[in-house]
C-alpha cells in the first residue's frame, strides 16, 4: 500500500486523485499553480510531468490536462504528479518563449535561484518543490507560436548509469521517431530536463505542435507517449498502439539570425538537408538581402520558424544529425 502524496495544501489518499489550485507569490507576483496529484493503491516509482513551461505551446497542456482526468489511480501502481500549465503568468499573457515580469526563458533558468529575478525564482520553486519528487520526469512541450517542428523526443546522457539506462528505456517507450541524444560531459544548460538529469533524474523532452494551435493528433502523441512510459515501466496498463519505433539521432545544430528582418525560410520540416545548402534569407522590408543562412551540418530539419519577423540573435531552425 502506498502512502498519501502531499503538495502544498493537496493530499491524495492512495487510489485516488486530487486536483487543485496552488496559490503562489514570487518577486511579488501572484497567480495559482494547477495541479494533479494520483496516487496508486500499489508503492511504485514517482512520475513528474510538466506542461507549458512555454506559454504559448498549447497541445502539451492539454495532453496533461487529459492524463490528469483519465489516468485511474485505484489501478495505478505509484504516483503521478502532473503539472499541466507550469508557468501561468507566461500562459495568460499568450507570451512566446519568455516569461512576461523579466523577459527571460524559463527553460533556461533551472534549477533556479530563489534570490533571482522572476522567472529564476520560479524555475527553483519549481525545481525544489516539484520536479525533485520524481523517480522520473517528463516535460512537454507542443512547439511555440512561431513554430513549425516535426514531433521529436529527447534526453541527456549524463553518465550516471542508472539514469542515462532509465532516461534511454523512456525515449524508446514513448513511440516517437526522432529522438535526440544530447552528449551532457560539457555544459549541461539550464533546461527543465539537463538540470533534472544533472540532479541524477532520469529525464526526457517531448515535443508536438506549434504555431499556436493545439490538434487532436498532437494532443494524442503527447498523451499517449506519457501512457506507453507508465505501461513500460509497469505502473500502467498498456495502450494498443505502440507509436513509432524509436530512431536516435547524434544532436542538433541551431541555426540563428544576426541581423533584424524578415525570414524567408528555404526548406520544410522533415526535410533532409546537406551540410552547406542554402536553407534561408532574411532580406530588409525592401528585399535586400542581409543574411544568407546555410546548414553547418547534414541532417534533418527538426524545427523552423514561421514568422516573417526576424529579431538579430533569434533561433531560425534546428537541424538533428546523426
């Protein structure tokens, strides 16, 4: 039998389910968290999920949203903590990729610092008080408004043995193609997911989406790879469709403006790419070309940016290479 799982205020008994509101302040700022908490009747591993940690990545929350609903805790075995909109004051201002008090990213804050601006002490609240409660840990994200992506997972390979295997069984469980292994012997960043794996948590990123749109069919890849991890590692039963079988990739190259303009891209997503092809302009309002942009790599196009507004120093696309 397994004990009641506490956050805040919140308590799940075993074999049920608790959701609520947690009422924050940081920096001054107040806004409530949303939270799930399942608890299985059978002891078993903690699995933390994350959603819209980005604010305007939208087919992520509502995956969780659903897996907070559905998932049954009187035939789960261990615990669920499911976060479905982690960064509310991002998520109401529909901001992209930052965090409107201090206009930094979240996802490059972690593991945070309670004495930072904003979204730094967030990003340790976060980390202290509810990513550092998992066997497990998996964020979703769903591509963000300015974003055209192809589905991809992917994870750190840290060097711990235990957790790099686990974080590996993971990838493999959620039933996308394209995963990325990140090599972590060097700067690790300050992503939710390289923090987590620095901490000695097995962690994986998950993406569907973007543009500002949230389909069914991205809902369903995110919330059915959450399911296939829980059945792989016993806590839930199995789903019937075991998704895409698991191709991993060396890493990826970003690619980014260096002047303001207007971003005419040369290349789809999905699109396999040689190493020194032209795969975008960015030309002034009146055509001039200023930056020529060219694949530092062979590969794949992972992601790409759709807006016609290009700011000096903003990601153009990533390409993942074997």
């Amino acid at each position: 039998m397994s004990t009641d799982l506490t956050l805040g205020h919140l308590t799940a008994a075993p074999g049920s389910t608790t959701k609520g509101l947690l009422p924050q302040q940081i920096k001054g700022i107040s806004f409530d968290l949303p939270i799930y908490l399942i608890n299985g009747k059978e002891e078993g591993p903690t699995l933390v999920v994350t959603a819209g940690i980005h604010g305007s990545e939208y087919p992520c929350v509502e995956a969780a949203t659903r897996l907070g609903r559905e998932i049954d805790p009187t035939v789960l075995r261990g615990q669920v903590i499911i976060v479905p909109s982690a960064n509310p004051v991002a998520f109401k201002a529909r901001s992209i990729y930052i965090t409107p008090p201090d206009g930094l990213n979240l996802n490059r804050q972690f593991p945070g610092d309670p004495e930072g601006t904003f979204t730094r002490a967030w990003a340790d609240w976060l980390f202290q008080h509810v990513m550092s409660k998992a066997d497990m840990y998996i964020d979703m994200h769903g591509g963000d408004m300015i974003e055209a992506l192809i589905p991809f997972v992917a994870w750190n390979r840290t060097g711990n043995e235990n957790a790099d295997r686990i974080a590996h069984e993971m990838a493999n469980a959620y039933g996308i193609r394209a995963t990325i292994v990140k090599d972590s012997a060097g700067d690790l960043g300050g992503t939710t997911t390289a923090s987590a794996a620095r901490a000695g948590i097995p962690a994986l990123l998950t993406e569907a989406g973007g543009q500002g749109v949230w389909k069914e069919s991205e809902v369903d890849i995110l919330q059915s790879g959450v399911r296939r991890v829980m059945a792989h590692f016993q806590m839930y039963a199995a789903i019937d469709d075991a998704g895409e079988q698991s191709v991993e990739l060396g890493g990826w190259e970003w690619l980014r403006s260096s002047v303001d303009g207007l971003f005419y891209p040369a290349v789809e997503i999905g699109e396999m790419v040689e190493e020194g092809q032209l795969v975008g302009r960015i030309t002034d309002i009146f055509g001039e070309v200023l930056q020529e942009a060219y694949a530092p790599v062979s590969g794949e196009v992972l992601f790409l940016v759709t807006s016609l507004a290009m700011n000096d120093g903003d990601p153009l696309m990533s390409i993942a290479f074997a």
